[in-house]
C-alpha cells in the first residue's frame, strides 16, 4: 500500500504541464466499483484511462465534463489517487461520495449526510502511562492535522470545509431511504464499532459519520486549493450514494 502511494507521489512530478488533460467540471471520487456502477452506467462518451495503479473514467454526465476515480477504499489510495486526479485533470469541484457509519446516534440507516465539514480522525495523542498500566482510547486527544499554507507555513486543522455552493445543492437531495442532513463526514483507516470510543471520536472531531476516505480527499482537495463537496447514506446499499450523483449535477453550475 505505501509502495503504492510513493510510486504514485513520484509519478506526480514527472508528469509535464503541456500533457494535462483539459480541465473538467467535476472529479467524482467514490470508493469501490458497486459504488461507481450507476454513476459510469449513465456516462456517455466514457473513457477509461490508467495512471500509476490508479484508473479514471472520463465522459460527460448531466452535460458536464467529468472524470471518476475509484479510491480504493483506503486513506492513502484516496489520497495519491485524488492527487493524481486533480494534477492531471484540473477539476472545478472534487465530489466523493460513498456509504458511512454513524457517530451521531440520531442518524439511521438510509439517512443522506451532506458534508458541511470534514474530519480526516485519525490523529491522536495517547497519555503516558508505565508498562502494565493498560490503554484507555475514551481518554486520547485530538492531534490536529497541520496543513501547509502558502509560504511553507503549517497551519493546525481538526476539519476542512465544504464549498458553500455544491452544498447548497447537494442538501437539496433526496435519499431513497430516510432524511437529508448536513453534518461533518469524517474518515480514518479504522472501523469503530465500540460505543464508548465512537461517543468519543464525536466528542473530539464533531464526526457525524465514518468512513475509509472522504476526509482524507477533501483535505488533498483543499491543500491543493480545489472546492470540496461530498455526502455519504448511513449503512447505505450498493450505488445507493452514487444514484444521486446525476441529481447534483444536474443542479450544480
């Protein structure tokens, strides 16, 4: 997997300006093929194209020019492959989009998160105990991500914003099961299913949900200065989260 990501990070800068693609509307980022399949399923024109280990399919939908990425379900995939992404394509919009679990226990099953933030949960500092003096995760704190702004300047961050407009639109979506809700999707390589750490994990980032990717794509989109959208359905099926893909882009300008 990290072998993966430095192939990737080192083909990033041996590819020249003059090969770019053609900038596109939107970079669609979803984790697996069952996710993609009724997004690729109404593109027209589609093209598929493999760079390093990672493939992207461009076309058009609801008339606009797009490229989808299939993330691989895991933070660096996401990471190297939406910077290959956005390198190459030169997207308006990063849209990633997938099922989730739940941090927020007022959420259910088939319930639409619209991103209003996201939260990359996977920095934590640990208190010092002795040998023997066991572990105890509910009393970790955050460890904020520190982004580099311009002028090599790191800046410490517990969430990255969503683009005010993509959600305007997307809270407008209607899930096929459930309500619509704006919340702060987050996203680390683990799977939590303890309710004590979970009810902590919220405590510390604000997590509505949980997943392999999302934040770690919106925080690739914003250090590179490239809008962010994302929503995700709790213990949602196969394609449920992608269905709604062409409802947004047919509203998004």
């Amino acid at each position: 997997m990290i072998r993966r990501f430095l192939a990737a990070a080192a083909f990033l800068f041996l590819i020249p300006a003059g090969l770019h693609s053609a900038g596109v509307d939107v970079l669609l980022v979803g984790a697996d093929d069952e996710e993609l399949k009724p997004v690729l399923a109404q593109m027209s024109g589609a093209a598929e194209q493999r760079i390093v280990s990672w493939t992207f399919w461009s076309g058009t939908l609801a008339g606009h020019p797009v490229v989808v990425l299939r993330a691989e379900g895991d933070p660096l995939n996401a990471v190297a492959g939406t910077t290959l992404g956005l390198r190459h394509f030169s997207p308006r919009l990063v849209v990633v989009f997938g099922s989730a679990r739940a941090h927020d226990p007022a959420l259910a099953p088939g319930d639409l998160v619209v991103a209003r933030e996201f939260a990359a949960f996977d920095g934590m500092i640990s208190r010092v105990t002795p040998e023997d003096g066991g572990s105890d995760p509910t009393k970790w704190i955050a460890l904020p991500h520190l982004l580099m702004e311009p002028g090599e300047k790191p800046v410490p961050q517990m969430r990255f914003p969503a683009d005010n407009t993509a959600l305007a639109v997307a809270s407008r979506l209607h899930p096929a099961r459930g309500r619509t809700a704006a919340g702060v999707m987050g996203s680390a390589g683990q799977v939590n299913r303890e309710a004590d750490r979970i009810a902590r994990l919220r405590a510390l980032w604000g997590t509505s949900t949980e997943d392999a990717e999302s934040a770690h794509v919106a925080g690739c989109a914003r250090l590179l200065g490239v809008p962010v959208a994302g929503w995700c359905v709790v213990d949602g099926t196969a394609g449920e989260a992608g269905a709604l893909v062409v409802p947004f882009l047919k509203e998004w300008k």
